[in-house]
C-alpha cells in the first residue's frame, strides 16, 4: 500500500513539473548556412555570439518553448565584399538595430530525442512560419559550470525569396540549408 502511495506521490509531482528556464551559452551556439553558388561550390555563413532562452520541460517535451534573437548584421560571411553586399539593398538593407527573431509556436516530439519545432522566423521584416528538425544531443550537469546544461541540434530549408532575398535566383541557390547548435545553461 505504501508503494502505491509514493507512486501516486511521484506520478502527481511529475505531472505538474513546469518548464525549467534555460539560457544560450552564446560561446557554443552556432546557426550555420549554406547555399549554393551558382553551380560551382557551397557557399557557407554563419551567426554566433547570440542571445536566447529555452523553457524546458523534460518530463513533457511538447510543453516546451524557444525564443532567439540576433542582430542581421553579427551575419559572419568569411569575406568582408561579400558581406557588404548581403548588407546593400539588394539583399538586407540591413540597419544597425536589425533583428533576426525565432519564437516557437508549438513542439512536436518525434522520438525521444527528437523533435520538430515549429516557430515564426521574423527576417528581413519578414515573418514566416518555419519548421526545426530538432534532437537533444545531451542533458546533465556541465562538467566544468557544475550545474546543468542542454544541447540541441537543429536543420531546417529556407526558401529565402520568401523573406524578399531572391537576388539572383536561380543561379544562387533560393534554398537555404541551416543548420544549428546550441548549448544552454540553467538560469540563475
């Protein structure tokens, strides 16, 4: 009878566990993209260094949420001509103060590290819904912080006439492979 009791116990504390605030480790978060040049070779670029929050709910994954936030112009091209002319108004006419933003809308998990993210991706004034191939490389204590800590892996397509950044299509590649890694740390 006991048994059954503590069970009841657990089974009731587990169902009203709450998300669990995480924030991005902006020093190991990474968007990576790619796209194709005109036949010839894979152009790649990335955003790092940015800021973001996870709602973790690890009892119930699809409880969930994630927001991010970065500045169009922390864009790195490996190629500062190439990166002026994403900035013209050819492609972003990017200001200073210009944010790229990803707020999820709803968590559908697939497996049981697995998930699809579904959120609005604001970019280039732009807002679209956008779907995140998602997998939980790994939860725990941080060996070094010494408290805990999550990593995501994330892949998605954009179409990037969709945002108003057809420029040279179809030459240049209108799809967009991305890619993305994050580390998050429990808030304080």
């Amino acid at each position: 009878m006991k048994y059954m009791i503590a069970a009841a116990l657990l089974a009731a504390s587990a169902a009203q566990a709450e998300p669990v605030k995480y924030v991005l480790d902006a020093s190991h978060s990474q968007i990576v993209f790619s796209y194709q040049h005109l036949g010839f070779s894979t152009t790649y670029g990335m955003f790092s260094g940015f800021d973001g929050e996870i709602m973790f709910d690890q009892e119930n994954p699809a409880a969930s949420s994630v927001s991010v936030a970065f500045p169009v112009r922390s864009m790195l091209t490996g190629w500062q001509e190439r990166f002026d002319h994403f900035m013209t108004a050819e492609f972003f006419d990017a200001a200073e103060d210009e944010m790229v933003t990803f707020t999820s809308t709803g968590i559908e998990v697939t497996g049981e590290t697995t998930a699809k993210i579904t959120g609005d991706l604001e970019l280039n004034g732009v807002t679209k819904s956008v779907v995140l191939d998602a997998v939980l490389n790994q939860i725990g204590d941080h060996p070094m912080a010494g408290k805990p800590w999550a990593g995501f892996n994330g892949t998605t397509t954009l179409v990037r006439s969709e945002f108003g950044l057809g420029q040279f299509a179809p030459f240049v590649s209108d799809e967009v492979q991305v890619m993305i890694s994050i580390e998050a740390m429990k808030a304080e």
